[in-house]
C-alpha cells in the first residue's frame, strides 16, 4: 500500500512538473498559433476518441486472455520500486510508450471491426430480406384470398342469386345453394391437397440443400491454408475484375448519360421539326385554298373575257355594216323636219280654232 501510494505521489509530481512547463511555453506563444494549436489539439481528441472507441469494441468482441499477458508484464514493470526519480521518470514513459498500441495491432484492430461491422450489415440484411420475403408472401397471400373471395362472391351471385331465383317463390332455391357450397368445399381441399404436395416438395428440396451445405461445410474444415491463399488469391482476381467491371459500367453510364442528353436535344429538334411541319401543312392548306379561289375566279374572268369578246365581235360587225348619209343630204332632211314641224304646229292651231268655232 505504501510503495503504491509512492508511486502515485511520483506520477503526480511529473505531472506537475510537465504542466508547469507547458503553461510556461503556452504562455509564449502567440494568438494564432494557441488558436491552431487548439484546433490541431480537437482534431487530434477527436480521432483518439474514435480510435478508442474501436479499441473498446474490439475488448468488448475478442477474447483477450492471449493478448493480455505482454500489457500484464508491461504493467509488472510499471509496478516495480524504481531506484531513483530519474529513473522513475524514465520507466514511467517507457512504459507509457509501451502500452499504446503499435501501428500494426491498430490495423489489427480496425481489421477485426470492419469483419465485425461486416457480418452485422450482412446479419441485418439477411434478416431484413428475411422481413421483406415474409411481407410479401403475407401480401401475396392476402391477394390470393383476396381475388378467391371475389371470385367466390361472382359465383355466389351468378349461380345461386340469378340462376336459383324462383319467380313464383320469389325466393332462392334451396338445393342450388347447397349444390354450390359442396362445389367449394370440394374446390378448397383440392387445393389444400395441391398446397401441401407442394409444401412437402419444397421441404424435401430443402432438407436436401441443408445436406449439401453441411457437407460443405465438412469439406470446409478439412481445407489447408494453401488453400485459403489461392481463395485469396483468386478473391484478389475477382477484386479487380469487378473493379474494371465497375469502371466500365462508370464509363458506359457516363456514354448513356451523353447519349441521354443528345437524345433529348434531337427529340427536342424533333418536336420542333414537327411543329414546324405543322405551320407548313397549314401554309400549305391556305395556300391551296387560295389557289383554288384563283382557279374559280380565272375560270370566271375567261368566261367575262369570252363574252365580252363576243360582244365586242358583234360591235365591230355592227360598225363595219353601218352607214352614215352625206352631209348635204343631213342639212336637207334637218330643214325638212323643221319644215314638217312647223306645217304640223299650224295645223294644230286651225284645228283648234275650228273646235272653238264650232
């Protein structure tokens, strides 16, 4: 009890001491490097936090009977009296330095949690495709039943509600309901008979895959390691043929995701194509019915034209035969009307004064 409470003072005192250090040579530093000090101090908490929590995953998973005899020893040396405080100082950080983990038992470490982390994503996807294939044979199930009782209800209503309905009753006949129950009952153990033939098949297929996977099982036992090195091997083959698999399917997205985008511009193009045939075909339609108008009106105008072009030929017929007295004979004929009309005007006023007269 007495050297361990030594031993703490001890550690307590270089403790202090290395405190007091670096508080002395905090102290001399300025803003910006105690501001990155203190960042580069939180990212270094941070990934210790997250190693340690590894680390107490992996106590948590692994047996440690084997791997704790050196950290026993290790701490056999931590416990022994030491001489002086010099050479206290100088086991105690010998023995701090070899507590902490080399870095090959950290990849041990990591190692060991990501098969860990492995096996329960696998666990978990085997028990939620577990779920999911319960789902859905419940769902299936509940379909089957679903369209059986439809099929039922059809039935009920077309052989016993119409067919067995008696008009002078006015009632359904009794044997017709009777006739179609015995026909459903015989129906449902048909089918229970189909269902459990095929559930005794599946149970003998799969009693026969459980055989097969134990004597694999078996076999797997009795395998060396050499052969587990050309597992590996051949694991490390598959490894990068699926890593070129991948990059090729990453190439052949990225050649679909280009043809996308050219697929839908034409498409587009072709939209606007269409439209534009569209407009056209509606020109076109206009300009027909324009030219068939004009084809109508020439049609009238020729017959105008032909018309007026008989007139016009009869007109010149006219004028050829036409003539004109000389204009002597005009002069005499004018002075002969003049004369008639004043000959006719002083035979107007006799025979008015006759009247009078008589």
């Amino acid at each position: 009890m007495l050297f361990e409470c030594i031993t703490v003072a001890l550690s307590l005192a270089t403790m202090l001491d290395s405190l007091t250090n670096a508080e002395e040579w905090i102290l001399s530093l300025e803003d910006e490097e105690i501001q990155r000090l203190i960042t580069e101090t939180k990212v270094t908490t941070a990934s210790d936090t997250c190693e340690n929590d590894i680390f107490k995953r992996f106590l948590g998973r692994v047996d440690m009977k084997f791997d704790a005899k050196p950290i026993e020893s290790n701490l056999e040396q931590v416990g022994k009296p030491p001489t002086t405080r010099r050479k206290s100082k100088s086991r105690t950080s010998s023995s701090d330095r070899s507590l902490k983990l080399t870095l090959e038992q950290k990849c041990h470490v990591a190692q060991v949690e990501n098969e860990a982390y492995k096996q329960e994503i696998a666990a978990t996807e085997r028990q939620a495709n577990k779920v999911l294939d319960d789902c859905r044979a419940k769902i299936e199930e509940l379909n089957i039943r679903f369209e059986e009782n439809k099929r039922s209800v059809a039935d009920f209503g077309k052989i016993v509600v119409k067919e067995g309905y008696n008009d002078w009753t006015k009632s359904v006949c009794s044997e017709k309901f009777v006739r179609f129950t015995e026909e459903s009952l015989c129906q449902r153990d048909t089918t229970i008979d189909k269902l459990r033939l095929k559930n005794n098949a599946l149970n003998g297929q799969l009693k026969k895959l459980r055989g097969h996977l134990r004597q694999k099982e078996e076999l797997g036992d009795v395998l060396h390691a050499v052969d587990f090195e050309q597992l590996k091997i051949d694991n490390t083959k598959c490894l990068a043929q699926i890593d070129d698999k991948n990059r090729i399917i990453q190439k052949l997205k990225l050649t679909a995701g280009r043809t996308q985008q050219v697929l839908n511009s034409l498409k587009n193009k072709l939209n606007e194509a269409l439209q534009g045939g569209k407009r056209l075909e509606a020109e076109i339609n206009q300009r027909m019915d324009i030219i068939r108008r004009s084809k109508n009106e020439m049609i009238i105008v020729k017959k105008e034209h032909a018309h007026e072009n008989l007139i016009n030929k009869n007109f010149y017929e006219q004028k050829s035969s036409y003539t004109v007295p000389s204009v002597l004979d005009f002069v005499r004929m004018k002075n002969e009307e003049r004369e008639m009309a004043r000959q006719e005007s002083i035979y107007n006023r006799r025979l008015k004064i006759a009247e009078v007269c008589s």
